[in-house]
C-alpha cells in the first residue's frame, strides 16, 4: 500500500529504515469512487492526500454556480509533487475554511496523514521536516509559475506545453475540465487542437 508513496519520498530525502518506520504506521488509506466528492467548499483541510492510484481535481465555483478548475491530480510517470500531493494549503496551514472543492474523475485510492499526524512527525525526525518543505517549496514555484504562464502565454502555448508534459489526461480528464484548467473555453480548446493535429477518440467530450 505504501510502496509508492515510500519510494517518491526517498527520492527527496535520504531517510534510513528505521526512520521510515517510525512513519509508517501513521499513514493512513481511504477510496473515493469515481464522481465522489472528496472534500467541499468551506470544508477546513485538515488532511494531505497523495494520490496512489485514479485521478481527482480541484475547482472552485463562482456565484452562479459554475466551477473552474484549478488542478488535476495523477499519479504516472508523468506526475510531480503538485500532481501527486492533494491538499489546499491555505485551508492546511490558517486551519481557515477551504475556497476548493475536490471530485474524484475516476476510483481513486489516497494514502493521507493528517495535520496532527505531520506535527508528530516534525518533531520526531528532521526528514519530514525536511520533506514538507520540499513539497511547500515546489508547491510554491508550481502556482508562480502557472500564475505567470496565465498572464504571458497565450492559450495555444499553454495548450502545447499541457500536450508537451501530460497528453494522456486528454483520455482521462473530461474536455471541459482541462479547458478550464488552461483558461480557455471548450469550442476554444477544440479548435486549438484541431489547429495542431490532435487526435483522439477517446477525448471526453
């Protein structure tokens, strides 16, 4: 169950056995079917998941009920941390309600600590102090980046560097959701993949 998870994280941190096993019976699994909501708006994140197996987004809803969104979370060769680590940390951190709504798009397993569980932890060994600040850092430098890459790119740049680092989502992930994530309307992204050649009879439409 942990094999996943324990392999990413000795990618990060040189962590001996016997740290390991401090950790591990702390982590914890739960399955989300596929539609299932994870956690709702206003909902206070008191939990890190890290997405095993499946594929789940985060969005928001504006007031007339449409939602936008913001992240899509897998776990492939082609993940990292932010695709890996579901979690709104602002709600995490200010322990404030949540501006995010979490669905699984297919049956989901998650392996999760909760905020207790990781203060233990931080105090028991300087290796997941360190780890977390890891995922924090690059956490950070994911939303500059992407906050920039809104702003300077335009939707056929976004749209090729998407197809460039994570095609196989266009098989996963409904249209209108990743036309939401890059910004850009569903006709919009329909024609920019015709534009570039992009065929697949699988896409969610």
């Amino acid at each position: 169950m942990l094999k996943n998870f324990k392999k990413y994280m000795f990618e990060y941190v040189d962590m001996s056995e016997e740290e390991w096993d401090i950790k591990a019976d702390l982590f914890k699994s739960i399955f989300f079917k596929k539609g299932e909501i994870i956690s709702r708006m206003d909902d206070v994140h008191d939990r890190i998941y890290f997405i095993n197996r499946g594929v789940a987004r985060a969005y928001t809803i504006d007031g007339d009920g449409k939602d936008y969104t913001w992240s899509i979370y897998f776990n492939d060769e082609n993940a990292h941390m932010v695709n890996l680590f579901m979690i709104d940390y602002d709600s995490f951190i200010n322990k404030s309600p949540s501006r995010l709504e979490f669905e699984a798009l297919e049956e989901c397993h998650f392996i999760y600590l909760t905020y207790e569980d990781i203060e233990f932890l931080h105090v028991q060994t300087s290796k997941m102090l360190l780890f977390s600040k890891r995922m924090s850092d690059l956490a950070y430098c994911y939303l500059h980046h992407r906050v920039i890459d809104t702003q300077s790119k335009s939707a056929k740049e976004r749209f090729e560097e998407f197809m460039q680092t994570t095609p196989h989502l266009l098989e996963k992930v409904p249209q209108y959701h990743i036309a939401s994530f890059l910004g850009i309307t569903p006709i919009h992204l329909s024609r920019l993949k015709k534009e570039l050649g992009v065929v697949n009879s699988h896409i969610k439409l």
